[in-house]
C-alpha cells in the first residue's frame, strides 16, 4: 500500500461527506450576503448611522460598481450567459446523469449564483435610472441582500438534502 493510498483512505475525498465542502459553502453564502452588488453591507449600515464622509462613501462606491457591472453586462453579457450556459449544463449533466459527485457540488455551489448575478444586475439597472441618495440606495442594497439570502437559504437547503441523500446512499463503507 503506498502513501497515496493510505491519504485517501484516511481522507473522506467524497464532496458531500468532506468537512471542507460544507466551510466553502457557508464562506460562499457567507460572503456573498454581505458584498451585495460589490459594495460591503457594513459600510451600509455606517452610512446610515453616521452620514457625512461615510454615506459619500457608500454613493461612490455603489455608482461605480453599479457603472461596473452594468458596462461589463452590456459588453459582454451574451458570450458570459453562453459560458455561464455550457458550464452549468456540462456540470449538471455531469454530476446528475452520469453521477460525478464532484461534478454535483460544484454545480450546487455555482447555480444559485446564477440567480443571485440577475438579482444584482436588476438592481443595478435599478439604481441607475434613479437618482442616487442615501435611502434609495440602502432601500435598494437591503432589498438586494434579502433576496440573496433567501436564494441562499434555499441553495443549503437544496444543498443539505441532497448531501444527506448521498451520504446516506452510498453509505459509511463505500
């Protein structure tokens, strides 16, 4: 037996069984309802509070990551939808027709963001055919981050079932 082996052995490389699936996971989710449309969600929270140097802050920051991202989906947005398109149907048929439980995880993981990307750029076309003041923009950046949280109290749920689901079929001895 060598070395290789005996690591494999003693690490579980299965997605849904792995510890590390389920910290990337929650850092995922974790990361993405707090950097809604690219803008930290604190520094919402600050302009609202304090004002001043901080809320110009927050109009500047959203301005440009709204100008951002608008200006790269007008540019490119078909050919990213094409890659967007191939990569999520070759993992999907990957993980779920032939059974590549890597192939299932990633697609967990990445399919979800899909949706959360259309969230963004509505708001975002939102916010930029509007004036931009403060409650506007945190009214809008709120509204956003709900609707990220709830896709992604959906995707663990999904995410959690069917990892349950694999573990439990193919069972603790292979």
């Amino acid at each position: 037996m060598d070395w290789y082996t005996s690591i494999f052995e003693l690490i579980d490389m299965r997605s849904f069984s792995n510890l590390w699936f389920w910290i990337v996971l929650a850092v995922v989710w974790s990361s993405t309802s707090h950097w809604v449309m690219g803008v930290p969600y604190d520094l919402v929270i600050r302009a609202r509070r304090v004002g001043g140097q901080a809320e110009a802050d927050l109009l500047d920051i959203v301005r440009i990551q709204t100008n951002r991202m608008l200006n790269i989906v007008d540019m490119s947005g078909t050919l990213l939808l094409a890659i967007v398109c191939f990569v999520s149907t070759g993992l999907g048929t990957l993980g779920f027709f032939y059974g590549v439980e890597f192939a299932q995880a990633v697609f967990l993981l990445a399919f979800p963001m899909t949706f959360v990307t259309l969230v963004n750029i509505s708001h975002a076309r939102r916010l930029r055919q509007e004036e931009l003041t403060l409650e506007r923009v945190a009214k809008t950046l709120s509204r956003c981050r709900l609707y990220t949280q709830i896709i992604g109290m959906i995707s663990v749920l999904v995410t959690a079932l069917w990892g349950m689901y694999q573990n439990i079929s193919i069972g603790v001895l292979g």
